[in-house]
C-alpha cells in the first residue's frame, strides 16, 4: 500500500469529516464516560509492514470498553477451542442493543454484545481471578506492543457501580446453564477489561497483527493462531458495530469493532490496522466521526472486501 496516498487520503476524510466535530453524544450512562473532552479526534494506522500513520489526538488514553471483547474472543478460542466457546455462544448477529436482554436465547448471540462478552470472559482460563485478568492485560500489551498499557481506575469504579443490567445478564446466562461461576468475579473482569486505556496507536497496532495473519510485526511470533484470527474477523464483520453491523459491511467494507468510550478498531486484512478515536457517538453506541472516516477511506482507497 502507497503510504503517501494513504496519507494523503486520511488528511482529506478528517478534514471533510470536520463538520461532524459537534455531532453527536458521549456514553453517559457509565458516568465516567462522559469526563472526556467531546471534540478529541485522533487516527492511527498500522501497515503490516509496521509503517504507520497518526493523526490528532492519538497519544491520549481513552476506555477500551467494547473493543475489549475482540481480546476476550480469542483468548476464550485459544483457552478451550471454536467448538467449546460455540456450544455456549452464538455467532449470529443481534438486532438488539449490546446490553439488552433479548440478546439471549438459549445462549447470547455472538461475543460481542454484553452477554456474549461475560460469556467469553468467563472461559479466560487462570488460577485465580487475579491471574485470569494479568493474563488478558498481559495479551493486550505484547499484541499493542505497549508495556504502559493502563487501568481507568475512575472508569472502572464508575461502571461497577450502575452495572446492574450486566449483573442482570450474568444470572440469565446462569440460569441458562452457560456457566456457574463467582458473579462477581466474572463481572469485575469484565468490566475491568472495558476500563483499559488505550490509544488509537495501541489499538491500530492490535489490529495490523490480525491484519497480518496474527503474526508480530516485529518477529515471526504467531500471537493469534490464525484459525482463531478467521473466526475473529468474521465475527468483527457480523457483529462489530452493534446492531448496525450489517449497515457499515455495505459502506466499509471489512472488519470492525467499535466501543462506547468512541473507538473503533478496523482490520483490512494483508495491508493494514486502523483506529479511530473520537467520542461523540450516534443512537447505536458507534463513534459517529469515526464512521465518517472510515467510510470515506474506503471509497476513496478501495478497501471493501466485497468489492
Ligand atoms: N462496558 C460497557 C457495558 O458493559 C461496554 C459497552 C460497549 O462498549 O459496547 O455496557
């Protein structure tokens, strides 16, 4: 991939993007949420030829939240295997939101709507709670390449506090017999892995390592098997962008995961990771700046997978 074109291409999306600056709200549902500067726009690409690009408010920390799902999938997948974590989660995509309870039938629909994620949270293997968490901060470090990876103390204590429809989730997937494990054990690693800060440099770098196959950038290290990096991708493009998914495959075009702290993660698969940071988001829980960029490069570059 031309790394000047490319340049060129982002400068002119955050620029025509500029007019959705004010557009849009914050997450304000977990209090925290809403302690961000509302007009921060930052992007970050990653080639997998470890080139990169980085643009506006890229060094600063913002919460993971959902984002943090794509790490819990392919540890509950490198844990216990495809059949396993699929016998107790769906891949289908859901037409509910992320948090709502119609997301569950027999099982939650995919991993990446609330109940789905304490699903997948709950098959992070460990000794303890202690170690499962180490475990998981410990993947998204040498996969961000970022030892300073932090913890959003204020944000974590903030969703702890008014999580009752998560802790709501977690009871109806034990009663359905999907796990039976410490509530809050499994409740507090969930949400502690949603208050990891990032940046999008952190974040375009996890995504250049399952753009690349799941190998390092660096070295010939197989982080993600790359069965596992198949079944991650499909499952960022079925259900990445809550239940707008299928919308932003027809106008993007490749792999998505988006959070409500207003990241989205994006993986063109052989060229590149991206993310984009900004936190204003629409009526779904998606970065609305963000789509605007993100829809703009893939017309202009191409990036489409199903074109
Ligand atoms: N921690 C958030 C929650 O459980 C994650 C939501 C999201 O980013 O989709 O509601």
């Amino acid at each position: 991939m031309d790394l000047n074109l490319l340049n060129e291409k982002v400068e002119n999306a955050i620029k025509n993007s500029e007019k959705y600056k004010t557009k849009g709200n914050v997450a304000t549902y977990i209090p925290e949420l809403a302690n961000v500067f509302e007009d921060n726009f930052g992007l970050s690409i990653v080639t997998v030829d470890g080139k990169e690009i980085h643009k506006g408010d890229t060094d600063l920390r913002f919460s993971v939240q959902s984002i943090s799902k794509v790490i819990s999938l392919i540890m509950a997948l490198e844990d216990y295997g495809k059949d396993f974590v699929y016998e107790k989660l769906g891949c289908e995509s859901s037409p509910y939101p992320f948090n709502h309870v119609n997301t569950i039938t027999t099982k939650a629909a995919n991993p990446f709507i609330n109940a789905g994620a304490i699903s997948t949270t709950s098959m992070i293997k460990g000794k303890d709670s202690k170690e499962k968490f180490q475990r998981f901060m410990d993947k998204m470090k040498d996969w961000s390449k970022d030892k300073d990876i932090t913890f959003l103390e204020k944000v974590y204590h903030s969703e702890m506090e008014t999580t009752d429809t998560n802790r709501a989730l977690y009871y109806i997937l034990k009663s359905k017999g999907i796990f039976d494990l410490d509530v809050e054990d499994v409740l507090n690693r969930y949400i502690a892995g949603c208050s990891v800060g990032v940046n999008t440099y952190n974040l375009a770098y996890i995504a250049a390592v399952l753009a690349n196959g799941g190998k390092s950038l660096d070295s010939n290290e197989q982080f993600i098997e790359s069965d596992n990096v198949k079944f991650t991708l499909a499952q960022m493009s079925t259900a990445g962008m809550y239940e707008e998914s299928g919308k932003y495959q027809m106008s993007i075009g490749f792999p998505l995961k988006s959070g409500v702290g207003g990241g989205i993660m994006g993986v063109v698969p052989g060229k590149f990771g991206i993310c984009t940071y900004s936190p204003r988001l629409d009526n779904t829980g998606n970065s609305l700046r963000g789509i605007i960029v993100l829809e703009e490069l893939s017309k202009e570059l191409g990036l489409s997978l199903f074109e």
